[in-house]
C-alpha cells in the first residue's frame, strides 16, 4: 500500500502479505537449515532412518536424502528450494543427496553470522561463488584417476555408496551384483547406461537370496496354459503390433442379412489372426514378445504351435531385451522375417516370492541384465532398491569420469584447510564470505562424529592436525573414532559427488541469500493452514513453524 495527498493505493490483492529485509532473510534461513536440520542425522554410516507416513497412511522407512525430502510435505517457499538441491543431485550422480543439502544449510547458517556483522548478502554471495570455484580446482586437485575396469575399486566405490543403509548387512553379495552387473552392460569405452540394469523387487526369503539374471527378467506370465514354460534356444520376436483382427480406420457400418454371412465374417476375422500367427511361426521364432494385445484365437493357435508367448509387455522391458537377446522390436506384422529375431539360451517361466515371472536368460553378450532384490518385508526391499540404485549410479559415475575421493570427511577438511589460505590471498569483505565457506565444509566430518556419538571438536582437531602435514586422504573412522587414510580404508567416493554437492549447495545457499522481498499472495478459499494455503502469520510465521516438523 502506498500513500499519496492522503488517499490510500493498494499495490497488492487485499489479503497478501510481505515480508521485508532482515526478516524474509530470517524467515527463508531458518527454513533452510530446518530441512538441512531434518536429514542432518542420517548421513554416514552410523546415521539414523526415518519414517514418513503419507496422508493415506503408507510408510516408508529410509535415510536416503533424497527420499525423505521428496515424501515430506514441505510447503516454505525457500525450503522447497532444499529440496530441489537434493533432486538435482540424485539426477546427476545417484549419491550424496544428504550432503548437498545440510552443506548448503550450514552455508546459510555461516551467512546468518555475517548478515549479524552488517555484511551486505551481495558480499557474501560474490565471495560464496570465488569460493565455491576455487572449491572445484581443489577437488580436482585431489581427485585420483582410476580404470575404469578396475573390479576392486569399483567394489569399494558401491561399498561405501551403501555403507549406512538399511542394505549394509548384505552389502557385500549386494556390491558383488552391482560390479557384475555394470561390467556386463559396460560399452567398449567403459560406460553404460543405468536403464540397462533393471531392478525387480520380490517379498520373500532374504536379502542374501537376490540374484542377477544374465539377461531380462519379466513380470509377466504365459498368456495361453498350454504353452511350454520353458523354451531352450529361445528364439525371440519381439512385436510392437497386436496380434489381434484389424479394425477399419473409419467409422464403418457392416448389415448382416443371414446367419451365413456373420459366420463368414467370423470365419475371415479368424483366418486374418491365423495368417498373422502363419507368419509367426514361418519366421521360426518360438518365443513372442508382444507390446500390445494378443488375441484369444491367437493365444490358441500360437500354444498349438508350442510358441511361448507374452502381451502388454513395458516398452522400456522391449528395449532391454532387444539390447539383451540382438532382436529388433518390430511395428508391422508384415516386417517379421528371421533375421528380425533375437537369441537366448532359455526363456523358462518360474515362481519368484508366490508370483510368475518370465526369465529371458543365458544371452550371447547381455548389453542389459537384471536385478531381483529379496526381502522379508516390503519396507526392507524397498530400501534395498535404494541401496542398489544408488551403487549403481556412482559406479556408472565413476566408470565415465574415472576419478575418485577419499570419503569420511576428507575432502571436506582438505576445502576447508586450503579455501582459508586462498581467502587471504583475496582480502576486502569478500575474505569473510570465503573463511565462513570454509568453516561451512567442517559440518560433513563434524556430522559424521556427531551421528557416532563422538566428540566432533576432538575429531576436528585431529582431522585438521593431518591435514596440516598434508595427509589429504585422511578422513574420519567412525568405528575407530580416529583420523584414517581412507584411500587406504577403502572409503572411496565419485569426484562428481563431492563437485556437484558443492556447487549445487553454493547456488541454493547465493540464491536464497539474494532474497530481501517476499511477497506471498492472499489465500483462495483454502482453510487456515490447509492445503495450498499459508500457515497463520504469512511467510514470516513459516520459517518459525518449520523447526517442529
């Protein structure tokens, strides 16, 4: 609202509210670190889970950031922005989720502390991003190169990805499975896509039952009983094109006079499907993958001819298993022709956990391979799945950009140490910025004591104390609760995790900071504090509320 010779001008909708200065800073920091504060105790390997329970009363217990972010029901505008932090982070590497986001909360605790000291926030957020640059070259810097067929590095790199999780006491078949799997699918360059492992959960047995599968395994089952469950030197058609009757393009009406003419409309209908099922066979496939429909004649025609079919197959299934068996995924009934068909050893339908699956097994050179993760419990699988993702993400990672960091800490020290000598090289207010950046890096080793229950000063005193001697490999053992050189210990993690938590935390942290206005529109007929709606107080009563969740 402005005032002019008296007479009032409303600017904003009646009922919107502003906050202003110090206090929308106030509001959007304390928001922040509320939700860096949320997953803060379930980094490292001695790090809690937590249970979400939805609106409709489903559970899910995990500690992977990413997860629990995504389930909670934030509604803070600058707290979402946490939240987007950890998503693009589980986008680009799979892994480090929690550390971008409680490294960008600390950030904007150490900004708070300036802002205190009348430090201007475009101050801070200039030296927040010299830092976060220079930040990047000393990863570089410290990073090692590895091959990317280098089996033992690669086990350690899913090892400690999973290290933590509710997997961990199955880490080591699990980590095995992921290794075998990333080399089978790898290309000639030593890189893979991660689409082409395809995870299948199964409740029942336990974790140490899960299995790979040389090939692509198919929730699906025969579509006709009289067809063989099991089909040696399988040869595949897959069909992007339903084996039914084909139906006219147009809008046609058929007048039937006499019994005799429905019968032979029945009669042709069925000889078309008997044609399409002709060519099947002439083909010499004895296995069909259908992405569409097949027909009840068809299914009977297709079981006389021993042909093991399936239906309404995923179209990510059909990509998977063209790069696993060398068939081509064919779109008209007219295109099938044997050198269109793919191989594998055997197609055998088996009970996995009380339900039929397909297993497309014992292919020639499997460019695409499955996972089935067991477990007693719905919750436990689920998480395993996590696990298992997140593995195979930084194994894929670390196979394309083929270079490591310790973990436990280490590179977060060896920043902080050598951000604060380049912060004296810079000088003027920007200094500041730089050391509290520094200072900011120590909340990874100093949440990874904590989370142990061990002195956190002690154990930075002492991570420092290497580092000094320019020991930059030593990071924190949790279980001994003393300095270790992790390269050693083999807590290894992907440089890109530590680059991107990074960046992505610096940007989020200037991003907020930059904020002096928050102007938040009037509620539409929503109840207080209801969906969508604003709780009591504006923006300004949010950042308050956020701490309690």
């Amino acid at each position: 609202m402005s005032q002019l010779t008296g007479q009032p001008i409303y600017i904003l909708k009646e009922g919107s509210s502003r906050t202003r200065g110090r206090d929308a800073q106030g509001s959007n920091i304390a928001a922040a670190k509320a939700v860096a504060g949320a997953v803060r105790t379930t980094l490292g390997p001695k790090g809690m889970d937590k249970m979400l329970v939805d609106t409709i009363g489903d559970v899910v217990i995990t500690n992977d950031g990413v997860t629990i972010l995504k389930e909670m029901d934030i509604e803070h505008p600058a707290a979402k922005m946490m939240v987007e932090i950890a998503k693009t982070q589980d986008d680009e590497v799979g892994d480090g989720t929690t550390t971008a986001v409680v490294i960008a909360g600390e950030l904007l605790k150490r900004a708070e502390e300036l802002l205190d000291q009348d430090v201007h926030p475009t101050v801070i957020a200039q030296g927040y991003r010299l830092a976060a640059e220079k930040a990047k070259e000393i990863l570089n810097d410290i990073a090692i190169e590895v091959k990317p067929d280098d089996r033992k590095m690669l086990y350690r790199i899913a090892e400690t990805a999973m290290t933590g999780k509710g997997a961990e006491a199955s880490k080591v078949k699990l980590c095995e499975l992921v290794v075998k799997a990333a080399m089978m699918v790898a290309d000639e360059d030593g890189t893979f896509d991660q689409e082409n492992i395809k995870i299948e959960k199964k409740v029942g047995g336990s974790t140490d039952d899960s299995e790979i599968v040389e090939g692509v395994l198919i929730d699906k089952e025969r579509v006709h009983p009289g067809m063989p469950k099991k089909v040696e030197n399988a040869k595949i058609l897959l069909l992007n094109a339903s084996i039914e009757f084909k139906k006219t393009e147009v809008d046609a009406e058929i007048n039937i006079t006499s019994p005799d003419q429905l019968q032979a409309f029945l009669d042709e209908e069925e000889r078309m499907i008997k044609s399409i099922v002709d060519k099947v066979v002439a083909s010499g496939a004895n296995v069909v993958i259908c992405q569409k429909g097949i027909d009840d004649i068809a299914q009977h025609y297709l079981a006389k001819a021993g042909i093991l079919a399936l239906r309404r197959v995923k179209k990510s299934d059909m990509e998977k298993l063209a790069r696993a068996t060398g068939a081509s995924v064919i779109s008209s009934i007219d295109a099938i022709a044997k050198s269109e068909l793919g191989k594998a050893g055997l197609v055998e339908e088996r009970k996995v956990g009380g339900e039929e699956m397909i297993f497309v097994e014992k292919c020639l050179n499997p460019k695409a391979v499955s996972i089935i993760v067991r477990g007693g419990t719905e919750h436990v699988v689920a998480e395993q799945e996590r696990a298992l993702d997140d593995a195979i993400s930084v194994v894929s990672v670390v196979m394309e950009d083929k270079k490591i960091v310790a973990g436990g800490g280490a590179p977060e020290i060896e920043l902080s140490r050598r951000l604060r000598d380049y912060a004296a090289s810079v000088g003027g207010r920007a200094q500041l910025a730089i050391e509290a950046f520094a200072s900011a890096m120590e909340i990874i080793p100093r949440t990874l004591a904590e989370n142990a229950g061990l002195d956190p000063i002690d154990m930075l005193v002492a991570l420092r104390a290497e580092h000094d001697k320019k020991r930059v490999h030593m990071g924190l053992d949790v279980f001994k609760g003393a300095p270790t050189d992790m390269l050693k210990a083999g807590v290894v993690e992907p440089l890109r995790v530590k680059t991107q938590a990074v960046a992505s935390a610096a940007e989020a942290a200037v991003m907020i900071l930059r904020i002096d206005d928050v102007i938040a529109a009037s509620r539409v007929a929503a109840p207080p504090g209801g969906p969508g709606g604003m709780p009591p107080g504006g923006m300004g009563g949010m950042g308050g509320d956020m701490g309690d969740f």
